[in-house]
C-alpha cells in the first residue's frame, strides 16, 4: 500500500497528479481542498490553478 500524504505540495500539474493518485487510492468520489495561504488574494490565486489545471485535465 502506498505511504499516505497528508499535504500536498507542487506547481499545478504536480498537485492535479497527486490529487488523483490519492482520489484513487482512497476511492474517493470527490476531492475537497483547503490552500493555507498568508493573504486571502494569495489562497485565491492557489484554487484558481488548481481549477484551470483541473478543467484542462478533464
């Protein structure tokens, strides 16, 4: 069994992997995120790459 990370951590490609791989590790239907960020506009910007990455991957 794979080892279980409890952050993930990368450039938006690298997170998209890493938050399928624990999608389909866990058999999971669905994928919460919470980005823990100094400034409101800095946790904004993190979700927007994950969702652009994310739309470009589906």
């Amino acid at each position: 069994m794979k080892e279980k990370r409890k952050i993930v951590v990368g450039n938006p490609q690298k997170v998209i992997q890493q938050l399928y791989d624990l999608k389909t590790m866990y058999e999971a239907n669905e994928v919460m995120i919470v980005t823990i960020t100094h400034s409101y506009e800095d946790r904004l910007k993190s979700y927007e790459l994950i969702a652009n990455e994310w739309m470009n991957d589906c």
